[in-house]
C-alpha cells in the first residue's frame, strides 16, 4: 500500500511540474511571418529616407509617403492574419 500512495504522489508531482513549467516556453517563437515582419521593416526604412529626403518634388515626396504608410498598414493587417 505504502508504495502506491508513494507512486500516486510522485505521478502527482510530476504532472504538476509539466502542467507548471511547459518546456515550450522558454524557447523563443519565431514571428508568423517572416517575410512579411521583413517587408514591415523595410518599409519602416523607405518612409524615414523619404521623410529626410531634400526637396517636395512637386508634391510626389508626400504622395509616396502617403503609398508607403498605407503598405504599412496593409502590411500589419498581413502580420495579424493566420
């Protein structure tokens, strides 16, 4: 008897430490998608070069700025899709 109440409680331990600490949690998730968190930055990148860039262009300067915030934000609506 001793040594089923003795198995039963280190059954009990063991499946509390694996429901406690999941192993999967402690390595790092990769994003979604990739390719996609890439674009984002590069994007990121274009608007602050544009943004600094000298000259208006006539007008073309704030038109690609406008084209390029509305790829980011298309681009963030990609990254919260599954």
């Amino acid at each position: 008897m001793k040594q089923i109440g003795f198995l039963t409680s280190l059954f009990t331990a063991v499946l509390l430490l694996t429901v406690a600490f999941p192993v999967g949690a402690a390595a790092p998730v990769p994003p979604p998608h990739p390719r996609v968190e890439h674009a984002l930055e590069a994007l990121h990148h274009a608007r602050e070069h544009m943004e600094h860039a000298e000259g208006e262009f006539h007008g073309h300067r704030d038109a690609a700025l406008h084209h390029i915030d509305e790829a980011i934000r298309e681009a963030d609506i990609c990254m919260h899709e599954p």
